[in-house]
C-alpha cells in the first residue's frame, strides 16, 4: 500500500495526501475535513506518522468513511490507531474490513454531512457532502494528462446509470470537489461537473 509523506491543506478545514501505488499503477488520494464534530477521515491510505502527528495536533479524531467497496485502504490501521469508526455504504460489497455502521442515501453522515449513493459505479459508491465540500470516490477521478473526468466505462457496472447519478451532486451547494484518485478541485468545482454532465 502507498504511503504519502505528507499532507497538504487545501482550505482551512480541508486537508489532503496522495501517493503512488505501483499495484495498481495509479495514484491514490485521501482526504480529511475538520468539522465541529472533529475530523472526518475519508478513503485514507497511509500517512508517515511525523505528518499524521502534526495533522492530528489540536484536532479531535471523529470518525472515518469508506466512499465504496474497493477503498479498504489503510482503513483498519486509522481505525486502530484513532479510535474512531469506520463508515460505508450498505451495498459496500468488496471491502476486506467490516464498517462499524453503514450509509445509505441522504443518511446523516458523521460531522453532519450527508452520503448520496451513486450506483452505477463501483460497488456501494457513495458521495460525501457537506461543508461546502463533496468528497468522490471512484466515480470522478482528476488525473494528469486528462483532468476532471467521469469514471472510464470500462470501469463501471453502468455508465449511462452513473452518469444519472452523478446529476444528484448539483443539487448540492459545494464549492470544492475531492477525490480518491486525484488532487482536490478548489477552482469552480461544481461548475465544471455541470459541464462535464450530459
């Protein structure tokens, strides 16, 4: 598993990691939002423990999201090392971790954000919203060369169904875009996924 060396901080509440993984030939994104309720931790891979102290420095630990099947991650190890419990969608098949409680569409999510299922994807994909933040697992990816773009098709159960899905996410009030494959979106986010929708 790829382990970031550091983090960065995005916006004053929003912080991100991001490391190679040569098994899977891609790059993998985490990401934490600071909320009144603590941090929320969502997809995390590992982070060098001088960084994680630094970021965990006068913060509360709160609890740690899944956003589908495929992202068990480090999961496990923030879970042992935090004390916090571990979030996922209820049609999350796949992960090789059991969540300590379970999402489902416009749930209350921990730090009082809200999960929106987002079938189409991958299994038990989900949105996290709030904050003015939306946090995407696979079914957006913000990669180099390409930059935003949906989901290949290959890698989908259903694209076209995805792509219905993801028209969920304008309803949202958010002004930052964050991924499990990508650095974070700060520059008119919610506009550029309304222009990348059919």
């Amino acid at each position: 598993m790829a382990t970031a060396s550091d983090f960065q901080a995005v916006t004053r509440s929003l912080f991100a990691w991001q490391a190679y993984d040569p098994a899977v030939k891609c790059d993998l994104s985490s990401c934490v939002i600071e909320t009144a309720d603590g941090l929320i931790f969502v997809d995390p891979i590992e982070l060098a423990e001088p960084a994680l102290t630094r970021l965990l420095l006068g913060r509360k630990p709160h609890a740690i999201v899944l956003t589908n099947g495929n992202h068990s991650r480090a999961a496990g190890k923030f879970r042992t090392r935090l004390g916090v419990k571990i979030f996922a969608s209820t049609d999350a098949d796949g992960l090789d971790i059991t969540p300590d409680a379970t999402l489902a569409d416009d749930h209350p999510a921990p730090g009082k954000m809200r999960a929106l299922t987002l079938p189409g994807a991958g299994p038990g994909e989900i949105a996290l919203v709030g904050h003015g933040i939306a946090c995407l697992g696979d079914a957006l990816i913000h990669l180099p060369p390409d930059g935003l773009r949906i989901l290949p098709d290959k890698y989908c159960a259903d694209p076209a169904q995805l792509r219905r899905s993801l028209r969920k996410l304008l309803s949202c009030d958010f002004q930052v875009l964050t991924f499990a494959h990508g650095t974070p979106l700060t520059d008119s986010a919610r506009q550029k996924l309304e222009h990348l929708l059919p």
